[in-house]
C-alpha cells in the first residue's frame, strides 16, 4: 500500500481509470458479439448491429484500450462475415 498522501491519489486514480477501462472493453466485446448474432439471424437487417459494434471498436482504439491495427481488423473480419451471409442467402 502507498505511504504517501500523492501515492494514494495516484492508486485512486488508478483503480477509477482500470473500472472505467474494463466497461469500455465489457460493452465492446458485447457490441461484437451481438452483432455476430445478427449477422447469424439476418444479415441483411445486421447493419444497425455492425454500426454499434463498428463505433464501440473505434471508440476503443481512441482511449488506447486496443491497437488502432487490431480495431482495423475486427471490423474487417465482422464486414467479412456479414458480405459471405449476405451473398450466401
């Protein structure tokens, strides 16, 4: 444990950044997985699903939370999947 009153702010501040960091990963795995499930149940209606899910990702690599590469590819692999059902119907 910190010693100093500065340190303590410092832990604080840390544990606040860590809870605000892990909802903003929680609701951006979730976006990703609905809009897996809607792309599974109609992919022509999934686009509202992909539109969140496409937002939650680039909000993501903004606050640092992921690569701007790695949130590049998860919305290539989720467009991937969407045009294969799409064209597979």
């Amino acid at each position: 444990m910190p010693n100093t009153s500065h340190r303590k702010k410092t832990l604080r501040q840390s544990e606040q950044r860590n809870e605000a960091n892990r909802a903003k990963r929680s609701a951006m795995r979730t976006a990703m997985k609905r809009a897996d499930a809607a792309i599974e149940a109609d992919p022509a209606m999934a686009d509202v699903a992909l539109q969140a899910a496409f937002k939650h990702v680039d909000k993501a690599a903004k606050d640092h939370l992921i690569h701007q590469n790695k949130a590049d590819r998860m919305k290539s692999r989720l467009a991937k999947r969407r045009n294969a059902a799409a064209s597979g119907e």
